[in-house]
C-alpha cells in the first residue's frame, strides 16, 4: 500500500480570505481595526476641531458686527456718528453692507489696503436673502466662502457683517493632512511589528503542523514502525491554547504507537506461525508424493483407481507449491538478505518467456527487447520467479489464441522497466486495486469463455503469485503497477539500474 500523501493546498486566492494563512488573516483583521479605530478618531478630532472653529469664528463676527452695529450713530451714518463700513479692527477680507429698504445700499470686500472691493449682483442677492435674526450662516460670495451674519438695527436698516471661511478650512486641510500622514505612518509601523510578533506567535502552530505532517509520511501500515516523532515539551504545555493542542496530539500519537506495536506484534506471531506451519508441512506433503508416485509404479489401479491416486498426486503438488509460497513471502517479510549479482533483465525475460511458450503453445508470445543488456543488481532466482509468476498469470486467465507481449526498456530517471501485456478480457474495476493482495483471486474476471473457463478452474490458482510479484520487487528496491480495461491489460515493474 503506498504511503498516503497530503492533501494538495487550496490555491490562495487574494478575494478568498478563508484561503489565506491564519497569520495573514490575523494581520488583516488587525489592520481593518486599526484602520476603522483611526477612521473614527479622524472624524471624531474633524468634527471637534470643526465646531471649535467655527465658535473661535462666530465669537470673531459678532465681535465685528457689534463694532459695526454702534447704537449712538443717527441713521444712514451721519457724520456725528461712526461709518458702519469703517475699516478701523476689522481683518482683511471682511464683508460688510448696509440693507436699507430691500436694496443693498453700500458695502464691500475689505482689502489689504483698507479700500473696499465692490460685491457682485450675485453677492448682493445673497446678502438680500439673509434673515435678520443675529444667527451666523454659511455662504459662498464671489471671494470665497462667508460666515454671514444680518442685525437689524435701531433705525430700521440692516447691516450685514461676514468673515472668510479660508483660515477656518485651511486649519481643517492641514488636520486632516496630518492625521492621515500620521495614520499612515502609524499603520505601517504597526503593521511591520505585529508581522513579526504575529509570526512569532505563530510559530508553535506551524511546529504541530510539521509534526503532523511527518507522521503522515510515515509507512504506519505495514512492518514494524518506530513512532518516534513528538512535538517538543516547549509547545506541548497544557497552560497555553498551543499548548493544549500539542498535548493533544502528543497522547494521541502515544496511542498510535502503541495500537502499531500490538498490530506488530500479532502480525509477528502470525508470520511466525504461517512460516512454522509451512516448513512443518513440507515433510508429510514430500511423503504423500513419494508414497503416491511409489504406489503407482509398484500397485495395479483399476482405471477409476489410477484416476483417483493422480488427483492425489496433482493435489499434493499444487498444497506443496502453495507452502512453498508462503515460506517464501514469510522470509520476504522477514527482510532476509537478497543473493545480489548481476542480472540482464533481457537474457532473463527470453528465457521465461521461452519456458511458458512450451507450457502454452495455444496463446502468441512476443517480445520487445532493446538492442543493449539491461543489467540490474538483483537477485536472478527471484527474479525470474517474478517474471514467471506474471506471465503464468497471463496465461491461466487468458484463452487461447492470447497475445501476450513482454518488453524490456528503460526511463529517463535511470530505472528499468519490464512490461507484461496481453489483450485478454480484463481485470474487473473494482478488483484492481486489490489485485496485489494475498489470497485475492478474481478467476471468473480473467477467463474465457468454454474450455477456457475449465482450463483455468483445473489449474487453479492461491492467489498469492502476485504479492510474490510485489514483495519481491519491492525488497528489490522497485514497485509493481497495473493497469486494465477490457482488451489489454499490462503489468509494469520498474528496478534501479545498475550502476
């Protein structure tokens, strides 16, 4: 079974927070409240600072319009008493105007040098539509922004006084100007320091998850496994939320590796006993074929009688060779040493391939072969039984008149590859996934049709011939694959070349 790999990573997608790293989502929610904290605070400091002006301003304009508005002058300014538009403590850029029945009747822009620039039709309109009621009001005259304010007085006229808003909202500009540099700046600093102490934090996070990780790497199902991998005792602190989750997951890989070790242990006394059971067998299993093949040598059988005496003998061959196997994979489990020489995969694969065409005449044999030796450092005993288990295969569950193709090539990443296809009926889908497994057999996928189908029966098969296939290559430091659908079907081995 090959090693279970991780699960392929969702592609990160800048418009997909829940794709983003923990950490990165952490500092963007960490900059969004900043970002919001700052907003509310700019509008909060704007608009104070907005009504603390414009107080400083209406204190400044009623200040103006009581100069303006002298109670002890005689109507129409007469000359005992003080010109309302008298430019005496009145900034520049002042607006004044004097309102006598509905009609602007003097006033002005107050400029740097004390002389006054006339009001436009369209100021003098606005002026008109103010109400009379001391409440300063915003307006917007040919200079600029206004803040306005209408008295009438004692003689019945009204006098209009107004203030430029420019000092007012360059005041407003520069804060705002200030608090958004400032922000930024702030922004940025915050936003590099809590990077680096966010990762920082996280760092115990990405530690389980490498723990994790490395255990998922692990071959946990078969053979014996050494769980070694713990998360250190600095992350594995039950005080902390970090903490908690690596001592979690420490107690949980403690009870992996004891359920390994007992699973270990049974599969050991299991061997064990397979291995014994075999090698006891094969005395009284050699008697039986002695004294069968003795008795018909030496005995006169009725014709039903030698019948009967060969389906003992064919029996006893078939039980023996079936031990035979199962030593064979319980030294194969057992990790013994390979007799390791030189092997030319080529001269192997004509030899095998020559040995089943005397077994099966009926079936077409071919062979594609390189022009060079494929050398491989193996095992030549084992070998060949691997190449002799996968070509009896094809030709037991294939009828006759089978092509069966054997070929012998290499890879670009240095290994060789040797090829068993035939254009039988195929291995049943939901069978191929097994198919390297002991004692699996799916004969009635694989047959024919007619004698075919007791052709097969009569052989039968233990359905261990492939997971020879497979543990053997496998100790050889190769792999086995399978693929099939009806009409071809093809068994590849790959082994590293010889260097």
């Amino acid at each position: 079974m090959a090693t279970p790999q991780a699960p392929a990573a969702h592609p990160r997608s800048l418009f997909k927070p829940a794709t983003w790293h923990l950490r990165t989502r952490l500092i963007a929610l960490a900059m969004a409240l900043l970002i919001a904290i700052c907003g509310a605070v700019g509008v909060a400091s704007y608009a104070s600072m907005d009504a603390f002006l414009t107080r400083q301003l209406d204190d400044q304009l009623n200040q103006a319009a009581d100069r303006a508005n002298d109670p002890g002058r005689p109507p129409m300014g007469g000359f005992n008493g003080r010109d309302p538009l008298d430019a005496r403590g009145q900034s520049v850029g002042t607006v004044n105007a004097r309102i006598v029945s509905g009609q602007v009747n003097s006033g002005g822009f107050l400029a740097s040098d004390t002389t006054r620039a006339p009001l436009s039709t369209e100021d003098k309109e606005i002026l008109l539509e103010l109400p009379a009621d001391g409440r300063p009001v915003d307006r917007t005259l040919s200079n600029g922004g206004y803040r306005l304010v209408a008295v009438q007085t004692n003689f019945g006229d009204v006098l209009v006084t107004g203030l430029p808003l420019a000092g007012k909202e360059s005041t407003l500009a520069s804060l705002v100007w200030t608090f958004v540099f400032v922000s930024l700046a702030g922004l940025l600093m915050i936003g590099l320091v809590g990077t680096v102490l966010i990762r920082r934090t996280m760092k115990p996070l990405e530690q389980l998850s490498e723990v994790a990780t490395r255990v998922s790497q692990l071959p946990l199902d078969a053979g014996e496994v050494a769980l070694a991998v713990r998360v250190p005792p600095s992350n594995s602190n039950p005080g902390t939320e970090v903490g908690s989750v690596g001592h979690a997951l420490n107690l949980m890989l403690d009870n992996v590796a004891n359920a390994l070790q007992a699973r270990q242990k049974s599969e050991t006394k299991v061997r064990q006993f397979v291995a014994d059971a075999s090698h006891e067998l094969r005395t009284p299993l050699t008697a039986i074929r002695g004294y069968t093949e003795l008795m018909r040598m030496t005995e006169d059988f009725t014709p039903d009688g030698q019948k009967s005496l060969a389906r003992v003998q064919s029996q006893s061959e078939r039980m023996t060779a079936l031990v035979e196997d199962l030593l064979l994979l319980a030294r194969l489990d057992e990790g013994q040493p390979l007799k390791l020489s030189e092997v030319d995969l080529t001269q192997l694969v004509v030899e095998s391939v020559s040995d089943e065409k005397v077994m099966a005449p009926a079936h077409t044999w071919r062979l594609e072969l390189p022009d060079e030796p494929v050398l491989v450092n193996g095992d030549a005993a084992q070998l060949r039984q691997v190449l002799m288990n996968l070509l009896s295969n094809a030709r037991k569950h294939t009828p006759a008149g089978t092509t069966v193709v054997t070929g012998v090539g290499t890879t670009s990443e240095g290994a060789a590859v040797v090829t068993v296809t035939d254009d039988g009926g195929g291995i049943p889908e939901e069978f191929v996934d097994h198919v390297f497994s002991r004692f699996a057999r799916a004969d009635a996928a694989r047959k024919g049709a007619g004698d075919q189908a007791g052709a097969s029966a009569a052989e039968g098969t233990s359905g261990l011939g492939l997971s020879i296939v497979q543990s053997i290559v496998e100790a050889h430091g190769g792999k086995v694959t399978v693929t099939s659908q009806p009409g071809r079907t093809q068994f590849a081995i790959q082994l590293p070349l010889m260097r």
